[in-house]
C-alpha cells in the first residue's frame, strides 16, 4: 500500500508532535518515553536497583572484552530513525566510539548491538514492542536481560517477513551460563534478580 502525499505529511507531522512532546517531558516527568509505530510509550517507573547493577555488569564485562575503540554506551542520546518514525532508548548501545560523534540522535544502524534490561512495570515493551522495532531500525543483534525470571535472549540475522523485518535466530539462556553477544562472550553470573 502506497501512502499518498498527504497522509506522509500527516504522518510526520504527527510523529515531529510525538517528538516534541517527549523531548519535553523527559525531565519532567520520572520514567523513560519512546516512540514506536503504535505511538508514545511510557515506562513510568524509574530504573530500580536491579535494573541498574545488571546494566552496570552487563556494561563492564562487554566493555572488558571488546576492542577499545567499542564502547558499552549507557546515556544518551536516544537512537532514532526519523523516516520510520522510531525513537527508542535501548538500556546499552554498543557501538564505536566514532560513530557517536554526532548531534541529535544516534543513527540505529551504526549500532552493533542493542541491550535491554527488561523493566518490572513494562515487560512487554522490550519482548514484544522492541522485538520488533529493533530490527525494523536494523540493530544486528538485539539482547533481553529479564531480572524476573532470570534469563534472557539473543536475537539476531534479521530477515524479511510479510510484517516487515524480523530476528530469525533466537538464543534462549539462564543467568550463570556464557552469552555471546554480537563477537564477544561474557559471564551471566552474579547478575541481580527482582525481589
């Protein structure tokens, strides 16, 4: 289906709006906002302890095995596809440190992996919502962190689907076992669950 002039215009606009907005609430209101093609998401609550010390482990032990012109990335900027109306914040980027010389937002594809570390109030925002913008944005390797259940999931080789690109390859593991995340391979253990 082709979009006529009009409803690209419309559907801009509408997503410039969206933008706005949460450029607006980001330090007004507590949790995170991002914009998928359903609309606004809101994970209200703000990262927990466990959420945060797995992000930091996740962090430091990519960090210690990967080359030292990749980083591990935590802050922003968000990673935004203007053109598919996609803004989202994955948890860890990883990406070379060069490819953050930018203003704005990073460009989704220079990423080479997404992580997320999956929020107690809004799971279904990194299994399902994420699942599938991630390779619509053409993020290589996407990597669930559940503290919940503790496990998680690597999910790579994006490939076209009638509802548009899809991970075709998923690596199911438990906290304690070795997952390899895009070249590099790091323990799991001593990794924080909720209460």
């Amino acid at each position: 289906m082709t979009m006529a002039p009009d409803d690209a215009r419309h559907s801009t606009h509408l997503y410039r709006t969206m933008r706005d907005f949460v450029q607006s609430m980001d330090d007004t209101l507590p949790g995170k906002f991002e914009i998928t093609k359903e609309g606004i998401v809101h994970d209200m609550m703000a990262p927990i302890g466990p959420h945060e010390l797995t992000a930091l482990r996740v962090r430091k032990r990519l960090e210690k095995a990967m080359p030292e012109e990749l980083v591990a990335h935590t802050g922003t900027p968000d990673v935004e596809d203007e053109p598919g109306h996609i803004l989202r914040h994955p948890d860890i980027m990883v990406i070379a440190e060069a490819d953050m010389e930018v203003r704005g937002s990073f460009a989704p594809r220079t990423l080479i992996a997404a992580i997320e570390v999956v929020s107690l109030s809004n799971p279904d925002n990194d299994w399902v919502g994420k699942m599938r913008d991630y390779p619509l944005l053409g993020i290589p390797v996407y990597v669930i962190f559940d503290p919940r259940t503790g496990s998680g999931a690597v999910l790579s080789d994006i490939h076209p689907t009638p509802d548009g690109p899809r991970y075709a390859t998923r690596k199911d593991f438990q906290y304690g076992e070795d997952v390899t995340i895009a070249d590099w391979t790091i323990p799991t253990d001593k990794l924080p669950r909720y209460a």
